[in-house]
C-alpha cells in the first residue's frame, strides 16, 4: 500500500513538473510573440513616418517635379508600406489627385501586384487586392473586377461592388445592375449605392431595366431619382400611372427628389388624390420640395389626411416660405391632428429663426 502511494506521489510530481514547465514555456512564448509583434509594429511605424512624405508629395495642386521619382527610386523591399500608405491617401481625396496616385501605384508595380492576388487562394488576399483596385480607379483591370463580382466567397463580391463603383465607368452598370435580383449572393442595399455612384450616365441603362425588370420598377426608380437628373423626368413619369401603388408612389418620390417643372407640378397635384396613402404622401413630399407656393392651399387641405401624408404636408408647408406659414398659423389655431402638426411646424420654424 505504501509502495502504491509513493508511486502515485511520484507520478503527481511529474506531472506537476511537466505543467509547470509547460506553463513557462507558454509564458515565455507569449512574451517573447508580443516582444516580436511590439518591434514589428515600431519598425512598421519607423517605416511609415519614412515613406509618407514622399507619398504626401504627391497630394498638393502642383507637386514637385521630382516627386514620382522619389517614389519610385525608394528601396523594393518596403512596396507594402508604401501601398497602405497610397491607399489611405486615396479614401480620403477626389479628383486629380486620384489620377496621380493611380500613375504612383502603376510604376510601383503595384498594380500588377494587385492583379496578381485576385487569383489568389485566400479570400482575404483577393478582398484585399479588388479594395486596392477599386481605390486606385484601375479600370484597365474592369473585366477582372466584374468576374470578381461572382467569386465564391461574399466579401470578395462585396468588394467587387463597391470597387465597380469607385471605378465609375457606366460600363460597368448593366453587370451591377443584373444583380440586384440576385440577393442570395450580393448586398442590394450596396449594389444600389454602386449604381448611384455611377451618375447620370447610367440613366438610359437604368430607365431600360425598370422597363424589363418589373419586380424592380420601383427600386431603379428610387435610384433615378438620385442620379438621373432632369433628363430621366420623362421616363420616369411613364409609371405615375402603374397598376402598382408602390410604382406610383416611387415615380413621385422620383420627381420630387429631380425637381418639379410645370408638367411634374401637375402630375404631383393628381397624385395628391391618388387613392393610396404612399401615393399621397409622395405628392406632398414633391409638391413641398417644388419651392411653388401656388402648393400651399393643395397641402394646407391635407393636414388631416393620413399620418404620412399629413406629415409630409405639413412639412412642406414649413418649406414654402410665408404663404406656408400663413397655412400652418390659421391651422394651429383648432384642434386634431393637422393643427398639432400646424403647431410642430411652426415651432421648428421658431427654432430655426433663433438658430440663424
């Protein structure tokens, strides 16, 4: 019995022994893993406070002569830092400066990197590698960008959207707009702000899908609204009298978000008597942001209609200067719905007055 408990003492002991010594072999290879990531980052930084210079020498109007140069004669080994450094630049600035990094990043050899990485293995390195070109406006790379947009993983077709967009070439529209039904494999809410990106240009393209795409009508319309300007009024008022309230409604927010000429006013006023509240609502809204002040009597009257429309009345009303307020005052004075809301109007419009 006793042989027996030294024994199993022995064993105890050995194996306190071995946790003991694993457990500082962890320690000690946590700290030494955190000593190693700690001078990483400091070299990184060193590197970074290094390079951005020459990267910043590139942003002003009128950069030096020499400033490419520069660039492109510092050391091969330090491309990475110089591309995180180029990239950031390029979340946070617009026009010719964009076309100048594009130029850095080309006789970096960059480019051909990123291009490279969409074939990569790993998802993350072609996410990666489509964010890059998309930043970068590398539409010589368009044809790899929009077979990204199939890839199998979501975050590469995530990055593949936004970088179309970036791009901003309407070539790429009719791709994007083609998967919007698919929301299996892609982000609508994201297509759609690619698209929007696009601009103008894309309103031919997107006034034929809402055409051929019914289930869509009333989401490309939305889009129009955004980026198609006065040149897609036409088109768009093709559907102010759809079968489909939601279509109806849609080609009004439309119009009232482009701007009413004397033919939009009119089909405005008719919808203010469209059977559908939606349909109202949109009326209120455009004729409120139309600046018409022949409008004002038209919302006045719909005060008391449903909450959405009587909301949108009364905001309007606030937008159309002293007739308006006029409106909103001789309603304030009874009681219902349209006059609390004739009240709240008149007190944001007191606000504004002490905020100016």
């Amino acid at each position: 019995m006793t042989s027996l408990l030294e024994r199993s003492r022995d064993i105890v002991a050995v194996v306190l022994a071995v946790l003991a010594g694993t457990l500082l072999v962890t320690l000690f290879g946590l700290v030494l893993w955190r000593a190693i990531d700690e001078l990483r980052f400091l070299r990184r930084q060193r590197l970074l406070a290094r390079y951005r210079p020459l990267v910043d020498a590139l942003l002003p109007p009128t950069p030096e002569p020499d400033a490419m140069r520069h660039l492109v004669e510092s050391s091969r080994r330090h491309r990475g830092i110089l591309a995180d450094l180029i990239l950031a630049a390029l979340r946070l600035t617009t026009g010719n400066v964009v076309a100048r990094l594009h130029d850095a990043a080309g006789a970096l050899g960059l480019i051909d990197r990123w291009t490279t990485s969409l074939d990569d293995r790993r998802w993350w390195a072609r996410a990666e590698a489509v964010r890059a070109l998309g930043l970068v406006r590398a539409q010589s790379c368009g044809d790899r960008l929009l077979r990204a947009l199939d890839d199998a993983h979501e975050e590469v077709r995530a990055a593949a959207v936004d970088a179309l967009g970036r791009i901003g070439d309407p070539w790429c529209g009719l791709a994007l707009l083609t998967r919007l039904r698919d929301e299996s494999r892609h982000q609508r809410a994201r297509v759609v702000e690619a698209i929007r990106a696009l601009g103008p240009p894309m309103t031919p393209m997107l006034l034929t899908h809402a055409r051929e795409q019914p289930s869509d009508t009333a989401m490309t319309l939305d889009i129009l609204g955004t980026v198609g300007g006065t040149a897609a009024i036409d088109g768009v008022l093709e559907w102010s009298d759809a079968a489909d309230p939601a279509v109806r409604a849609a080609a009004l927010r439309a119009i009232g978000s482009i701007g009413l000429d004397d033919r939009c006013f009119f089909y405005a006023l008719r919808g203010l008597d469209d059977t559908d509240p939606a349909v109202r609502g949109m009326a209120a809204r455009a004729l409120g942001r139309s600046g018409r002040q022949t409008a004002v009597p038209y919302l006045a009257a719909h005060l008391d209609d449903e909450w959405l429309v009587a909301a949108h009345s009364a905001t309007g009303l606030r937008r159309l200067g002293r007739p308006g307020a006029a409106a909103l005052e001789t309603r304030a004075g009874a009681t219902g719905q349209g006059a609390d809301l004739a009240r709240q109007m008149l007190w944001e419009l007191e606000f504004l007055k002490v905020g100016a």
